[in-house]
C-alpha cells in the first residue's frame, strides 16, 4: 500500500488547528464495494437506529416534494434533489459517530447520533457554511438557467414542464446545460467532503486541511473514487425513484459505508 504524507496549509491555525503526520493511503479500484459491505453490516448491527435516521431523511425528503407540489412549485424538485445530494455529507454526521463507536464499542443511542458533531462544532460549522453556501449557488444558477431557456414568466405547471423539458429544444438545452453545471459542482464538492466530514469529526483539525485531504484521497486514488461517485450517485437516484421508500436503506447504508472509505483512505503517524 502506498502513502502520501499530507502537505498542511500554513495559515490552518486561523481555522481551529492542523494535524501533523496526515496519512493519504492507496485503495485499489473495487475498494467501494468493500465500503458498502462494511455499511450494510453496520447498518444492520444497528438496525433500529440507523432505519429510524434514514427514515427521518426519506420523511423530510418527501415533505420537501408535498410543499413544492402545494405551491405549484413541482419544476424546483429536480435542481433541489441536486442540491439535497450537495449537503449530503453533512447530514451523515450520526452515521460516521455510530460506526465509528461500533469499531471502539461504545454504546450507541439516537442521541449520541444526533449530537455527534458537537464536539467539533466549529469546524463542522464551518463546512457546513462552505457547503451550504454551495447549495445557494446552485440555485441561483438553477433560477437564471430557467430564464435563460424558459423565459421570466415564472415557472411553468408541472403539466408543461415535463413535456417543454422532454420534447423541445429549449427544455433539451436547459436539460444538457443543467446537468453540466450541476454535474460539476458536484464533482467539486464530492473532491472536498468525500472524507473530509469524518476527519474533522474525529480529530482536530481545520476545514481547509480536512477539504485538502479529501481532495488528495481523490486524487491519488482516482479511479476508486470514481467507482464510488458511480455507486452514490446510482444508490440516491435508486432511493428516489421508489418515491423516497429507498432511501431508508440507502442513506444510512451509504453514510455508514462514508467513514469505512474514511478509514481506507486516511491515516496517521501515530497510529503506525
């Protein structure tokens, strides 16, 4: 296995601290599929508490999807449904907790899950700003991007928004220009939260060190991390499509296997 000690930014102290004797390892490419084995067991090693969390994000996911339908807002569901994966790894915060204290065995209960960040809760602040503040880009280029091929008349039923998206050439363009766009944000964001929630959820160290991290993960193991990009994405767009029933399963399932491509990826000195 091949490591990377991680170069650390100079000015991290300003952010809450660094981390000396940063580990980046080498995974090889079907690692993803050993993460999901390891999310599925604990998953299922905690089955209460790990449904009951998926199933509050399937809950609020749906209630989002009746509140668009109650103001004829139904157009807005497919960049939120973006920006929603966006946030993604924040809001895996409890599940990266659980399996951290099933490997220590700690007790584990929905509140230690709940408040899991909170004794990092400036740096989780921090990213969470950073990514939020991402997910409000998002939509602002969502809104313009409707204009643009829409027009400014406001946005148009769901009866005629599906077949102007499907069938016309300014529903096709803004179709290929939304994916695009939100296809590289994603990237973006995906290259600095991939493992970065975790490390700062356990150790001390600062956002910008923490995103640098996850982007050298990326980097250095580029064809793992594309294989587990794939598999996120195909799980959320699974746990849709069954009207949000999946995601149950599926975002407890994927946060669970988040800090088992954590532990791969990432390392230090002192634990050596």
């Amino acid at each position: 296995m091949t490591v990377t000690k991680v170069e650390l930014p100079q000015n991290r102290d300003i952010l809450g601290g660094g981390a000396e004797g940063l580990i980046v390892k080498e995974v090889a490419f079907d690692a993803p599929w050993n993460w999901l084995a390891k999310g599925w067991r604990d998953l299922w090693a905690i089955p209460h508490a790990s449904l009951l969390y998926g199933a509050v994000f399937a809950l609020t996911s749906g209630l989002l999807v009746l509140c668009l339908v109650e103001f004829n807002l139904v157009s807005l569901m497919l960049p939120l449904s973006g920006g929603f994966l966006l946030i993604g790894p924040l809001l895996a915060v409890g599940l990266y907790d659980a399996s951290r204290r099933l490997e220590t065995n700690e007790e584990i209960t929905l509140k230690s899950m709940i408040f899991a960040g909170a004794h990092a809760t400036g740096q989780i602040g921090f990213m969470g700003i950073a990514l939020m503040l991402v997910f409000f880009a998002w939509m602002e280029i969502a809104f313009l991007m409707f204009m643009l091929f829409l027009g400014a008349n406001g946005l148009p039923p769901v009866s005629e928004f599906i077949p102007t998206l499907l069938f016309t050439g300014r529903g096709l363009g803004l179709l290929v220009m939304g994916s695009i766009v939100g296809g590289l944000l994603a990237v973006a964001v995906f290259a600095i939260s991939a493992i970065s929630v975790p490390l700062i959820l356990v150790r001390k160290i600062d956002v910008v060190t923490a995103a640098l991290t996850s982007m050298r993960a990326v980097k250095q193991n580029l064809k793992a991390m594309s294989l587990w990009a794939v598999l996120i994405a195909a799980l959320m767009l699974f746990g849709l499509a069954t009207l949000f029933l999946g995601l149950v399963v599926v975002f407890p399932l994927i946060g669970h296997a988040t800090w088992h491509a954590y532990r791969d990826l990432v390392g230090f000195e002192d634990d050596q």
